[in-house]
C-alpha cells in the first residue's frame, strides 16, 4: 500500500521477499504468490522503481552493476522468466501480455545490455542474482 522510500527499505530490511502496492493487486498478486513461494523476489513495477531510485540516490549502487543500465520491472520480470527457460509463448501467458510484448521486451534488453545471445542474459540474471544457478 505505501509506496515510499523509508516504507520500502524498512520493508526490505525486515526481509520481506515481494511487495505489491494494493492498486497493482489485481494485476500481480497472482504472480506475486507464485514467486514468492518457489524462493524468488517479486515486487510490483512501482515498488521496483522505488526501490531502483533508492538504491541509485543512496550509493548502494556500486561496482560492476553501476555499469549496467538499469532495467525496468517489466523487463527484469521478463529475463528472470527467460533465464529459467520459458518460450516467449510462456512469459506471455505468465505475465499476462502477448507474445508480440515479449518480443519487444526482447529486443530492448538486449539493446540495452549490448547482448546478442540468450547464454549472456542467463550470465546476466546469474550475476544479479534474478535467478539461481
């Protein structure tokens, strides 16, 4: 429900492994549920925002992952769901968007981190810990 800065962080520190504003829980809850129960993180996109500018404006942010231009929720959602070994036909149908989505989400992760293969997206999700090898 609050969707601030010291809400947030309080909320991580508390070790609290998703969140989801209650205006996205229509939308998210379900897949909320789902991650959270097979040991993953899941955070609705306003709260990864939140989380993102924090992490960014605190100095958290540090090392090799500052050289990385920083995904957006949809888009971390999308590589964690394709480092596991979904089809773009299953990430469509899990994140309730169409395949034609995924593609797109594709392309714009790959532009962004300069990968032209699916092994460097794993590599990627491995080194940021989105999934686990």
């Amino acid at each position: 429900m609050h969707d601030t800065n010291e809400m947030v962080r309080e909320m991580l520190v508390a070790g609290a492994h998703g969140y989801i504003l209650k205006s996205d829980a229509s939308t998210h809850l379900a897949a909320a549920i789902e991650a959270v129960s097979q040991s993953d993180l899941y955070f609705s996109s306003g709260i990864s925002n939140v989380v993102m500018d924090s992490m960014m404006n605190s100095g958290d942010w540090k090392g090799d992952e500052m050289s990385d231009p920083p995904l957006t929720a949809r888009e971390i959602d999308i590589v964690k769901l394709l480092a596991q070994g979904k089809s773009n036909k299953e990430i469509a149908t899990a994140l309730f968007i169409s395949v034609r989505t995924v593609e797109t989400h594709r392309r714009t992760i790959h532009r962004k981190l300069g990968f032209n293969s699916l092994a460097e997206l794993v590599r990627y999700a491995i080194r940021h810990h989105l999934v686990r090898p």
